[in-house]
C-alpha cells in the first residue's frame, strides 16, 4: 500500500476509534490466523459483581465483609472492586443490630487498617488487618499456605464455577472463613465476533488466569473451544509464543497489567480502550470503545488497505 493508503486507512480507523500505532502493525493485521482474548475485562464487561457471601464459621457478616474489604481496597483487581462493593453497600444499606453512629458518615471509619499489603500474581492478595493474618484469592493462596479445602467448601466453589462464576476464597489466621461468589457478564457483542471471526477463517482462543471450570463455562458460553486457564501473568506471552511457532500470525486482545507481555509478543496487540495504562502502551492498536466488534473492523480496515495495491 502507499502511504497516502496507509494514512487514510489510519483516519478510517480513527473514526471507528480503533487508533493505531504505525503502518507495520495495520499490514500484519490482514494475515491473521489467530486471535487471542483474554476473558476478564476483555470478553466480559470487566464489571465483577458478587452475588454470594457465605461465611463458614461463627463470624458475624458485617465483620467477615469488612475484614474482606479491609484487604481488597488496596487491589485493582476487579475482583477486589466487586468485594468492595458488596461489603460497602452491605454495610452502610443492611439494618444491623451492631447499627453504629458512622453508618451514615460515607466511608469514614469502616474499613480496618491494612499493612504489609501483598498482591500474588494469579492467586490473590495477603495482608494483615487488624492484627489478623488475611488471605483472599483463589484455591492455590490457601493451600499454597498450607491449608485444605474441605469437602462443602468445595462444592460451594464447583457450584459458582459451573455457573462461570468465580469463588473467592477468604482465610483468616489459617482458618478458611468465608468465600464469596463473583458474577462477570459476557460483553452484549462477544458471542457474535467471536462467530464472525470464525466465518473468517480465523480461530478464536481465550486465555485467563481464573480456573479451568469458570473458564470453559465462559468459553462455552461465548462459542470459544480453544481454551487455556489457569495462566499466570508471564504465561499469557508463552501462550502468544507457542501459536507463533507453527507459523502462526497471532493477535492479542487484552486489557490488563497482566496482558502488556503478550501483547507485546503478539504479533498484533490489541488493546481495550478502558483497560490499564500499560496494557495500552504495549499494544498495536488501542480499540477506544471497548468494542470488541472494532477487532474486526480492524483486520477488515487491514485487508482492505492491502489489497487494493495488488
Ligand atoms: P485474570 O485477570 O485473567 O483472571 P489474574 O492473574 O489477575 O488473572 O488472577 C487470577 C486469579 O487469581 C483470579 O481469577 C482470582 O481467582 C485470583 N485473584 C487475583 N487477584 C485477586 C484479588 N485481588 N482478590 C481475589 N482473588 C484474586
Ligand atoms: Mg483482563
């Protein structure tokens, strides 16, 4: 293509809001063989929601959500944002026989200090609140520390993940006390690009650092049958890498810190608008509405610019 196509093909994007980031990256778009989705915030809406609290022992709620809280304001997580949430509306919405003077004062005052904050990539968080040892995040932070999941916990989680819902697990000075059960919506579009990819000749692939069973929920969900789960952030570019090396052209979509490596490996990043700083700057293209409809409009903007010259 000229570079008179290559500009105008680049205003066309703009105007779809797909930015990107130099000519190389608009021609590698038209070979692609494969695109790659990360699932939270990039298939999904990214706007977690928890929509089940279950304390195991004798611990009030009111105290179980504001220890939960306490831990997870310090995260970034989606996750961390739902949990939130939750212990936020529960605690200033719910009637409480412990009902105290700051309920009506917005924030003030009701969530424990935390220290020693520790986010562990693809696990969860630790830190210490109140004194108390806290553990929040999935089954490998527990028994990474030496707990185990007894027998109904564990149905309490293959029960969420077979909904495609995610459990988090909380522990507390080695006793597991409580879990919660968060609900992430597929985007209104996602099912339908991804059959339009599809008719493409293009093949769909989800990656996710969130476990097998939620994962193949959601894939199967969104008509994905190429999954790998249960990813941790370094591994999501190993993922990109092992497609490449079958001579393979890869295109990466993802929104978080989590996804920059892969997308940067990728032959084609593709960024969400609304994703993290990071993941913008490693990718190819920045799709600003969030659309994952925009993927197409990309590799068709692609093909289009390349095969007129020819
Ligand atoms: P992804 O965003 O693809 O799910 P992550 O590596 O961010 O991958 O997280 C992997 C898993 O670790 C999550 O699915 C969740 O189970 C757990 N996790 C991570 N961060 C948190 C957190 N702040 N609170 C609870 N669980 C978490
Ligand atoms: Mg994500």
């Amino acid at each position: 293509a000229t570079p008179t196509a290559v500009m105008v093909a680049t205003g066309v994007g703009a105007k779809h809001g797909v930015l990107i980031k130099g000519g190389d990256a608009l021609e590698r778009a038209q070979k692609v063989n494969y695109v790659i989705f990360d699932k939270t915030g990039t298939l999904t809406q990214g706007k977690a929601t928890v929509t089940t609290a279950k304390v195991f022992t004798g611990m009030d709620r009111g105290e179980f959500l504001r220890l939960v809280a306490s831990a997870e304001a310090s995260s970034e997580h989606p996750l961390a944002k739902a949990v939130v949430e939750y212990a936020r509306h529960f605690h200033f919405f719910e009637p409480s026989e412990t009902k105290d003077s700051q309920k009506n004062d917005k924030d003030s005052g009701w969530l424990l200090d935390a220290s020693d904050f520790i986010a562990v990539p693809g696990r969860g968080v630790q830190c210490s609140v109140d004194g108390k040892h806290v553990l929040i995040g999935n089954r490998k932070l527990v028994t990474e520390n030496g707990m185990a999941i007894p027998k109904h916990i564990e149905k309490f989680l293959v029960e969420l993940e077979e909904g495609a819902q995610t459990g988090v697990l909380v522990a507390c000075d080695d006793v597991l006390v409580g879990a919660l059960g968060v609900a992430d919506p597929l985007k209104r579009e996602a099912a339908v690009v991804i059959e339009g990819l599809c008719k493409m000749g293009i093949r769909p692939v989800m990656v996710t650092g969130d476990n097998w069973r939620t994962a193949q929920a959601v894939a199967k969900e969104v008509g994905i049958h190429d999954v790998r789960a249960e990813v941790m952030p370094a591994g999501k570019a190993e993922v990109v890498r092992s497609f490449q090396s079958n001579g393979s052209v890869v295109a990466m979509v993802g929104d978080g810190i989590n996804d920059s490596p892969a997308l940067a490996a990728a032959d084609v990043g593709m960024a969400i608008g609304a994703g993290t700083d990071v993941a913008i700057e490693a990718a190819d293209y920045v799709l600003m509405r969030s659309n994952l409809e925009d993927v197409i409009t990309a590799i068709d903007l692609s093909k289009k610019t390349f095969s007129r010259i020819r």
